[in-house]
C-alpha cells in the first residue's frame, strides 16, 4: 500500500536533518544545511512537500512489508495501474520484461525514471490490439538499493517529458549511506513448487559531509523456479465447461486429426489414441477433431535467475562542487516451456493437408491435417536481458544558483531462443515434395498461387522459400514421407530435420546530456519566487532482429516482431512558482521537445498549477497540462512485423456466415510496418483535488483527474481492415482463386480516448497503548468514464465505452495495516481489482481479492527476521472464459495464478 507524504515544514525539517530529505533525483549536496528539497514533479526547491499535483509516495518501509520481490511485482498492485507486463504473461512478445501501464492509457504512455532521469526504451514491443507500444522494463532493478518510489499522476510532466500522458514513476536509490546490510530470502508456494531463493547486499562508506566523499553499493541476487500450469487447479485446462465455459482445447494436437477433404471422414487416432472425451467439435470449419490441452504443458511463471547491482560514488571537489557517478547492472534470465508446433498453414503454401496417394494419407483424397509435432519437442522461451546504464555528472551551488548536469549511457541487450520450432518449408518437403519442386520453379501446384503471388507483398519472402523448398528433393531422398499416423516410424533424424531454434535479438540504446539550474528570484507574500530552468537531448536507437525463419513466417504457428531505427530528441524546459501569499501558490511550466531521425516532430507543452491553503489542515490544489507523445521507433520503424489473426469471415467469399464454407472462418497471416507519416498525440489533462489533515493522526487526499487523448496512433484489427478493403491488393491480398493469403497494415491516427475518474487515499495513526502503535492506510482508484473513439467496418466513426469491460475495471484498490508493538511488527495488507465484462460464456469476471500477512521480529540486535504469506486465503484468479494455453480460464493481466507464497527473510545491519 502507498501513500502520500504530509505537506508540514517541520516534517519537511525534521526528513533533512535525518538524511532522509525528498530529492527528485536523490542527489543531496553535502554542504547544504537547508531546508529546501526538490518534489518529484518539481525542478524548484522548496520547503513544503505538497505541491499542485498529486504525487505518491512508496517508502523502504512499506516496500518491505509487501512482499514484493521486483520492483515490477510491487508497482503493478498500485491503484493507478491498469493492465500491465510481468512473468504472469508467458506467452508475449516481450518475454523476460515487465512493464507498467499507468491510467491504462499504453505502456508507451508511461515516463520510467530513475533518479529522475530516464531509463532506455525495452528492445522488444508488446504487441496489442491497437499495435506495437514500447516501455521500459521494471523488472530487474535491485530492490536493495531503492530508497523510495515515487509517482506523479497529473502526467504531462513539463520539466521530465511531456509523453507522460498517464504519469510519471520515479525510483529513487539510496544516497549517502554509509554502513552494511546483508539479508537473504527464501520463498516457496503452497504447492511447493516456484521455490525462491535469494541475496542482497547495500554497502556505503564515507560521508560528503565529513569525509568529501561517499561511496556506495547495492546488490540483489535471487533464482526462482519455473511455475507450471498443470499443476494449479485452475489453469490446468483449457476445458471450461464445467466451471461455465467453453471447451477452448485446441484442434492440434497429438494424437491429431486426419479429415477426408471429400468425404469428412476422421481418423481421431494420429499418433495415438484418442478418446471419446477429446472427440469434440469448437471453432473449426468442421467439427469433431481430437481436442488438446495445451495448458497442461506450459509455464504459468517462467524460471527466472536475476542480478542487479547499484553503485553510486559522490567527491565534494568543493564546499560548493559535487561529482558523482552511478552505474548500473542488471541481468535476468529467463526459461519457460510450451507445448509442441502445430501443423498450421501459416503462409500459405499449402501444408495443412496431405495430398491424395501419399503414404502419410489414410483416405482416397486429399486429407486436412491438425496435428503437433510431439517428436520434435516442447517448445519454450530461453533468452538473458542485460541493461547497462552509467550516469557521469557534477552539481553544485555557486552564486546563488543551483545547477546539475550530467551526461548518461544506456544500453539493453536481449537474446532470446524460442526452442523446438517446426518448419513449414522443410514439412512441405516430407509431405508433398512434387508440389515443393513446382514451387520452386516457379509454379502454382495447389492452385494457391505461385509463390510470387501468395508472397506478392513481401518479395524477399518468396525468394526465401524458393530456395528452400529447392533443397526438397535431397531432404526427401534422406527422410522420406512423414508418418502422422505413426511418428516414431519415422525414419531416423526426422524430428531434429523439422526443429528449428528460432533466434531473436534486441538492442536498445539511449545516450544523453541534461543540465538545469535553480534559484530564488525575489520575495513575494508568501515567499520566495523561485525559476528553474533546463535543457537535454539524447539519441535513442532500437533494433529488434528476428532471424530468417522468423521473419517469413516459416516458424509454424510463431509470430514475429521486428523493428529498428534511430532518433534524436532534444528539449528545453522552465518552470516557476510563486507563492502570491502565505495560502496561495500559482506554478507554471513550458517545454519544447525537437524530435530528428525516424520522423520530425516538434511541440510546446505548457503545464499550470495552483495550490491554496485556507487553513493549517485543508489543500486545495488543481493542474492543467498539455500531453505530446512524439510516435516511438516501434511506430514507425520500416521493419514489419508479422502476427496471425483466427476466425476471420470474408465479406466477399463469404458474405453471409457458413460454417462448411472456409472462408468464413479464416486464419490468415497479417503483417504490420510502421508508418513514417504519423502525427504526435495531443492530449489534455486535469486534476482537482485536496489534502485534508484534520489530526497529526489522520490524513485523506481526494484527487480528481480527467484526461483528454486525441490523434491517438494504433492499429485496425484484422477484420475491420478486411471489411473496409476487401478489395484493396494493398491491403487485402488474395491468391488466383480470390482466398486471401495476407493482411496488410500500419499505425494510423482515427482514435482517440476519454478517461477521468479519482483517486483517493486515507492514511491514519493510532497509539493503542501497550498493544502497539498501528499505522493503516487504504487507497482506491474509481474509473468513472472510458471511452474509447474509432472507426467500425461501415468507416463510420463510433463511441465505445470500455469502462467496466475487459481489462478495464472500474476500480483498484489497496490496503495496508502495520501494528508496531516493540520488537514485533504485524501487517495485513491487500488489494483488490473491480469486476469486468469477460470473454467468451463469462458474462462477468468476478473482483479480484487478494489478502497479504506478515509478521517481523526486531528484538535481536541489527537482525529482523521476516515471515510473509502472499495470498493467504490462497484464492484462485477470477474465472474468465478465455484461453491462451497456460493462461486458461483467466486473465493474466489482473489475476493472481500463483496461489498461496510463502517468504521468510533475514537482514543483518553491521
């Protein structure tokens, strides 16, 4: 549970002379005895910690009672988030990342600094509905070494970047410590499995102050094991019915389904038997295929090894002058598993069915095929994220003025192995090698078109499969037809012949220079007029490489994203408070941002602010900001991306729905790239709210906020495309026989959003006597509107209101009680998510309610030990008819899978 931090000069005070004073960017002068601080949202500093916008506050204190064990894990419970990245996701396009989605308005939306300076966009896009969203990965950033978080949800941020359009998240690392901590945990689960085990360090030595200098050191260390679906009770299968849903098991399995193309005859036992309760129909043109139950193979949490160290060394060259340095290391490495290849027609060429006469068909005609390649293995995510980060910079007060500059290096390194992959190429050569060899001359064996034309939107794919299916002959004289019905009577090496080791590679660069300066101008009623001012630019660079297999689609049923490109931005910003009276403050702030490189796109955003004070216990304040969002690499990268949409009707082979006609239910190939002619978002933000303190025992904060997105960039889904262009070739591409083969599409500007809602926070202290001192805190987010604007199948423009609809509850909740009774401390603490419109046969997706306990013993010397239960009523997420494989039966964007979690840790201060 978060909370805000009471706006008191002598609180203010009292956190500087203990060393723990509010600085946006943690860097504390040695020499300055004042009582000024900067407030995350602020380049002004000032004696008062409540500002206009609203700004939350984490603490060590209260990141240590969660029982997080990642910085990601901790923020994505906070009220304000919406649906976010983490490992509950394990069948993304980001693998081994996480990532926060404040006010649900995109990951893209989201400013991550540390230290007050930002981090480097994730090598590898999420991809949504509405396209591709960079964001910055949360996941491996040492614990250890954070003193605080802090959140400035007004977003538009004047002096930080004015693409915060859902705010700001500062993680601030300890500064000026000097001592040594060490600890250790150790976690398991109820089920006694995704066992943890982990170390941590924080070292510091020197004193500006005393010494000149400071030195210190943080360090984390932890392993987990892979968590598997299976083995939960409610992710085991993707057979929903007897909790009120669907049977969403796949018609791909082993054993597989042979279908007589004439006939519809089966053959249910392919490779094995099937029994009567697998012989279900679903969404398939034809019904009564073997089904398969992929969940019962995949990864519900990956295995993940982390390590993340944090050092920072401070040099007083002068009472006036401070150097410092910052370094960063975090390495995280990540293993999950799937369930085999399906023996999916993905490009096109004609691989999903057997033609008549060949050994591997049972029946006289041609035969439809759904099967998975068991033979060749499970397949899985194997990859390591490094993220290297060096901040050089000098700071100091000279004149009157305070300044800082400093020059930062940031470089993300992803390597990633999608393992046990199947090729399309190489199965056409062990199904049909007559049809491979007229298709590598140049042919249309299947009356699917020549490759030329199945690939006519992607030339270099054509002349890649070519020459592949050109190797067909050597390959079939080794191997010889594929036995479905019996696949260990294959000859051998036929499996590692099909395997393919998909690689992907991801490189993120982000190099800049920042300087600002600050002073007090003159005295007004209220106090001193303060002027901040500041400059940077930096040079971001992002490439996202799939190999060969990957980009042209020859990996069955794996989707690829790709990317690369270059930019340089550069900004200027002011700021300026004046404190008209000792009640009332009006602050105003302008920023230009230039973006050159992928795209050119500049803006000024102006940001105002007023706070009034009546009396001691009562904060009026209120903010209005203009957002830019400038369109990120991903956006308008030339490289494409390519995905597979299912169950698309055709409007023009099948205009009316008929499930014995294949064109009504399609899977078909779409490829995105990005669009170098966008324009930035624009977006309007308000907040109103108060700090009521009517006691030193209890505080309330109520903010409102409102937020206005237009020329918002996304992406159409695949049928809305196919039903507005049905017969534009850019687009909609066809084969001979008019079938279409591929989507085509790119980012454009026809949305836009409409959220507002409010936020509302109650923290209170009371002294029970010889019970102890107990601190609570409860906090709420309530989305009252959110509405979404685009454009239907008919091109007209629409109004859809998402609020309370999937991923978009209408409110988040967090609680927190901490009993401090000597040498003990208890906590009870939780958080719950709304209930929604499901998928599928949910009409309603219960809340989610998740209950955390924890108990602390301090009564040995410089030694606390930590017992923490995660989930104590060990409740399952809320059912939800969807499926994903290992994500069956509930969302994994809100739900909580792990069950019960179990923590016991130890820390020891010399």
């Amino acid at each position: 549970m978060v909370r805000f931090r009471r706006s008191r000069v002598g609180q203010a005070a009292a956190l500087v002379v203990s060393g723990l004073a509010v600085v946006a960017t943690a860097n504390v002068w040695a020499q300055d005895t004042s009582q000024r601080v900067e407030v995350t949202g602020s380049r002004i500093k000032r004696t008062d910690l409540e500002t206009a916008s609203p700004v939350q506050r984490i603490d060590k204190a209260e990141i240590e009672r969660s029982g997080a064990t990642t910085i990601n894990d901790l923020l994505q419970r906070i009220s304000a988030n919406g649906a976010g990245i983490d490992d509950r996701i394990t069948n993304g396009f980001a693998p081994g990342a996480g990532g926060l989605n404040l006010r649900n308005l995109g990951f893209n939306s989201t400013l991550v600094l540390i230290n007050g300076r930002r981090v480097a966009t994730y090598p590898f896009a999420q991809q949504l509905s509405t396209g591709s969203q960079g964001f910055n990965d949360l996941q491996n950033i040492p614990i250890a070494a954070v003193d605080r978080i802090e959140i400035l949800k007004d977003g538009a941020s004047a002096v930080y970047g004015a693409d915060a359009v859902g705010g700001v998240v500062n993680i601030i690392m300890r500064n000026d410590y000097s001592g040594l901590e060490v600890g250790g945990i150790a976690g398991i689960s109820k089920f006694s499995d995704g066992k943890m085990f982990g170390a941590n360090l924080a070292a510091g030595k020197g004193s500006l102050s005393s010494d000149r200098y400071n030195v210190l050191i943080g360090v984390n260390l932890s392993k987990r094991d892979e968590v598997r679906s299976i083995d939960r009770p409610w992710a085991r299968t993707e057979d929903l019915r007897n909790r009120g849903g669907s049977d969403n098991r796949s018609s791909y399995g082993t054993p597989g389904t042979i279908t007589d193309m004439v006939t519809d005859d089966k053959l249910f036992d392919v490779g094995g038997t099937c029994g009567p309760a697998s012989q279900r129909g679903g969404s398939s043109v034809r019904g009564g295929f073997c089904r398969y139950d992929r969940s019962q193979l995949g990864s519900l949490m990956p295995e993940s090894e982390k390590i993340g160290v944090f050092t920072k060394g401070q040099f007083a060259i002068t009472p006036d002058i401070t150097a410092f340095a910052e370094l960063l290391f975090t390495r995280n490495k990540y293993l999950s598993h799937s369930w085999p290849a399906g023996s999916t027609d993905d490009v096109g060429i004609g691989t999903f069915f057997i033609p008549a006469g060949s050994p591997s068909n049972p029946f006289p005609n041609d035969a439809e095929i759904r099967y998975r390649f068991a033979d060749v293995g499970n397949r899985g995510d194997d990859g390591t994220s490094d993220n290297k980060r060096l901040v050089l910079g000098v700071q100091g007060r000279n004149f009157g003025w305070d300044w800082e500059g400093a020059a930062n290096l940031n470089r993300i390194n992803v390597d990633n192995v999608a393992t046990n992959n199947a090729l399309n190429s190489r199965l056409m050569c062990l199904m049909n090698p007559t049809a491979a060899a007229s298709y590598a001359a140049g042919g249309d064996p299947l009356g699917l078109g020549t490759l030329d034309q199945i690939f006519a939107a992607n030339p270099p794919y054509a002349a890649y499969f070519r020459n592949e299916l050109a190797k067909c002959a050597t390959a079939f004289a080794t191997f010889g037809y594929y036995n479905f019905v019996n696949p260990a009577a294959n000859n051998p090496g036929t499996a590692s012949y099909l395997r393919h080791d998909a690689t992907r590679t991801g490189r993120s660069k982000q190099d800049g220079f920042d300087f600002k300066v600050s002073r007090e101008l003159t005295q007004l009623g209220g106090g001193p007029l303060g002027l901040a001012i500041g400059a940077e630019t930096r040079k971001e660079k992002v490439s996202d490489i799939p190999d060969t297999q990957l980009q042209t689609g020859d990996t069955l049923a794996i989707s690829a994203a790709q990317a690369f490109g270059e930019r340089r931005a550069s900004a200027v910003y002011a700021e300026i408070g004046a404190p008209i009276t000792k009640a009332l403050e009006l602050t105003a702030a302008v920023r230009y941002d230039r973006f050159t490189g992928n795209g050119k796109y500049s803006n000024t955003s102006p940001k105002f602010g007023v706070r009034y004070q009546p009396v001691r216990q009562l904060v009026l304040r209120a903010t209005a900001s203009k957002a830019f969002r400038a369109p990120s690499l991903f956006e308008t990268t030339p490289a494409q991306q390519t995905a597979f949409d299912f169950g698309l009707q055709d409007p023009v082979l099948c205009p009316v729905f008929d499930q014995n006609n294949p064109n009504c239910i399609m899977d078909v190939r779409t490829v995105q790239q990005g669009n170098p002619n966008l324009k930035p978002e624009k977006t309007n933000i308000y907040t109103l709210g108060f700090v009521f303190e009517p006691s030193d025992a209890a505080a309330l904060t109520v903010d409102y906020w409102s937020i206005k997105r237009k020329d918002e960039i996304g992406t159409f889904d695949a049928q809305t495309l196919l039903d507005l262009f049905p017969n534009d070739p850019t687009i909609v591409v066809r084969n001979n026989a008019g079938v279409v083969q591929q989507i085509n599409t790119v980012p454009v500007q026809l949305n836009g959003t409409r959220t507002s809602g409010i936020d509302l926070e109650l923290t209170t202290k009371a002294n029970l006597g010889e019970i102890g001192r107990l601190n609570s805190k409860f906090g709420i987010t309530y989305v009252h509107k959110y509405e979404f604007t685009t454009v239907d199948s008919s091109r007209n423009q629409v109004l859809q209101n998402y609020n309370g609809t999937y991923n978009q509850p209408r409110w988040r909740m967090n609680w927190d009680f901490a009993l401090d009774r000597g040498n003990w401390e208890f906590d009870v603490g939780g958080n719950s998510i709304g209930n929604y419109d499901g998928l599928g046969q949910t009409v309603r997706v219960a809340p989610e309610v998740v209950w955390n306990a924890g108990v602390a013993f301090k009564g040995i010397k410089n030694l606390t030990l930590r017992l923490q239960i995660n989930n104590v009523l060990n409740r399952a997420p809320s059912f939800d008819d969807e499926s994903s494989g290992s994500n069956a039966g509930y969302n994994p964007q809100l739900g909580e899978p792990m069950g019960r979690y179990y923590l016991f840790g130890l820390q020891y201060k010399f």
